[in-house]
C-alpha cells in the first residue's frame, strides 16, 4: 500500500505554541516527523484580548490570523526538512489540516446555530507551504445542529477503541475533554472544563513563567478545601453532554470572581495547588459520572507531563490505571496534531469523521475544506 502522508497542525487554548506531525495513514496512524513552534507573546496576548469584544477587533484578528499563520508555516517547514532526511519528497504529501486558534465559541448560543470562530488563513498557508490545506473542521457539524467540539474523539477511538477494554482518553490542553470508549456502546466526548488555561494564568502571573513545570510550584502547596469548593461551583460542570467550553467561560475573570474573598489570605503556591486539584477533580468526576467501569485512562497534551497534576489524577481515581498516551504508541504531545493530520485524510477519503453522539448534531459530517496550493 503507498503512503498516505499528511500533516497536523494544533495551536491550543493554552497558547503556549504550535505543534506538528507528518504522519502516515497507508495502515495504522505512524507519526514520522515532529515539530513545535513557540507562540511569540504578542501575539499570545493578542490571542487572549480576543477572546472578548474589544476596539477595531476584525482588523486585529485579521493580522492575528496572519502571523499564526507564518507560523505555521514555519512548522511545515520544519517538517519538511525531517522530511527530507527522510527522504520523503514535500510533493508525496496529500494535505495540511490546520485547526486555526479558537477565539470564540459559542454553539447552539445564538438563533440555535451560534458560531465557532478559529482563527488562521489556510489560502495563505497553502501559498507559502505548496501544499493543500484542509480547514474549518467545525462548522459542518455546527450547521447540523452540533457543538463543533470536540473533534478528536473519532481520532481517539481509531486508535484506541479495541472492543474489550473500558478505556478513556483525556485530553489535558488548555481546556479538558474525555473521551469515553466502551465495549458496549457507541462512543461519547465531551468537555469537561479547565486543563490547563487557569493553571498557566496564575503560574504566570504570580511567577513570570509560562506554565508551572512538571507541577513543582503546585506540589509546594497546599489544596484548599474551602477555595476548591467555591471553584466546583459552576453550573458547566454538572452539566450533561453534549457540551464544549473554551475561554468564554473559563478565562481570568472567571478565576478572579471566585477568588474574590476566598482566596485573600491564601498563599500563591496553595491557589496553585487548588487549581490543580480543580482539573483533576472534574476530570475524575465525569469519568466516574459517564463510564464508572473505567479501567484505564490515557493522558495526552501538555498535562499529562504534569506529575503533580498526574499524582492527583491517580488519586481521584484509584483503580483506574491512569498513564500517559505514549504506553499505547502515541506519544502525549502528538495526539492533537496527528488527529488533525487524520482529519485532513477523512476529508480527503470522505469519510464523515464528526461523532454526532458527542456533538449532538443530526447526523456525522465530512469535515473541513480544501484550499489548494496554487503549484498542485
């Protein structure tokens, strides 16, 4: 069987950067090359204001959308070079998928369709790239009456579902989503609430770094019980699926308000800890809620390198072994961007790849459109 190459691209509710894949899909998904580019400040924090409605915000999310763009372009072309080393040639490869960065999403919120808006420019991807793109992998599924999100469960389940096993899969960006994959019934996604983002805030804004590494400030303090409830009260926890969140909800703001009071006294490190606690407790919560005959839960994205956020995971859930996704041959931080590489060949195979039972729309959708470069 010929190859079937394609490549990932993910930039995430953390912010934090792009990741990257070339993978193979002529058998079971291989990832071949890899690469990752740092998100410039700015441009994070251009990212970040719009996420709420602020002056002459069109022109700035089309210059945003631009300069992610050069970076994603710049990852391709560190894929490329691997790939040549490979000796692969750059014209064997079929597709880019490119997610884009979510800046607003608000399904179902508005005359019943709403919006999802993921910021990029794949014409322009595909001009400085020579390789067509597939995007907008949400809106089929919106307009079918679907939350949009999230898209990687399908992913999860072509690599992991294996008809015996009660097995889940955590996704640990910047938001958490599981997905549920039962022997005995049709697979189910969801998301859950924060990962990562509400971390990366107050690590950032009390420390000066980017994330808290490996969960080391987190693990210096202490939970507080007090803190963690005011956090768990928030009506998208309880609520039931099919349901999607980003940073329309769960954003400084939100963390501001329910400090308030609370968390007065509280020393830096001990809020650190009890955010930690908050995404590990909702994530265990749904497992317990929607599969409780768990008996495995992979990890993938930037949390699933968090060992303290792993230790308080293992701790939510005792008798589930809980272990990041590289023991089942996908290494955590390729995950997100392989499921877009497999979402660039269901498009091209025209394979709908949307879960209408985890977005709840009316049927599954082919996903995502084609912007060919101009030298194909």
């Amino acid at each position: 069987m010929s190859q079937r190459l394609f490549i990932g691209l993910m930039s995430g509710t953390s912010l934090d950067g792009v990741d990257g894949v070339l993978a193979d899909f002529s058998g079971a998904p291989r990832v071949l090359a890899q690469a990752a580019c740092p998100m410039p400040s700015d441009l994070r924090e251009q990212f970040l204001r719009l996420n709420s409605s602020g002056d002459d915000e069109l022109h700035r999310a089309a210059l945003a959308a631009n300069a992610l763009t050069q970076l994603y372009a710049q990852t391709v072309h560190d894929l490329l070079a691997q790939a040549q080393r490979l000796d692969i040639d750059a014209r064997a490869i079929s597709a880019i998928g490119a997610h884009g960065q979510t800046v607003r999403h608000q399904p179902q919120a508005w005359a019943s369709t709403g919006y999802t808006w993921q910021l990029q420019n794949p014409a322009l991807l595909a001009e400085l790239t020579g390789i067509d793109v597939v995007a907008d992998f949400r809106n089929a599924d919106l307009a079918a009456g679907g939350q949009g999100a999230p898209l990687v469960p399908g992913f999860h389940a072509a690599l992991w579902a294996d008809g015996h096993t009660e097995r889940a899969v955590l996704n640990l960006g910047g938001i958490s989503n599981l997905t549920l994959l039962s022997p005995h019934r049709p697979v189910v996604g969801f998301d859950c609430g924060p990962g990562n983002a509400l971390m990366d805030h107050w690590c950032e804004r009390h420390t000066g770094q980017a994330f808290d590494a490996n969960g080391q400030w987190a693990a210096s303090g202490r939970v507080r019980p007090d803190l963690l409830e005011r956090l768990l009260d928030e009506p998208f926890f309880a609520q039931a699926p099919p349901k999607s969140t980003g940073r329309d909800l769960f954003h400084a703001q939100w963390l501001t308000m329910r400090l308030s009071q609370a968390a007065q006294d509280a020393a830096p490190q001990d809020v650190q800890a009890t955010l930690t606690a908050l995404t590990a407790r909702v994530c265990a919560d749904h497992l317990k809620r929607y599969l409780p005959p768990a008996q495995e839960l992979l990890v993938c994205g930037g949390g699933a390198l968090n060992a303290e956020l792993m230790r308080q995971l293992r701790g939510e859930l005792p008798g589930v072994l809980v272990q990041a996704s590289d023991t089942r041959g996908l290494p955590a931080m390729q995950v997100e961007a392989c499921a877009f590489a497999w979402l660039a060949w269901c498009w091209f195979e025209r394979q709908p790849a949307s879960r209408p039972e985890v977005t709840g729309a009316r049927g599954a959708r082919v996903l995502g459109a084609l912007y060919r470069a101009s030298s194909r």
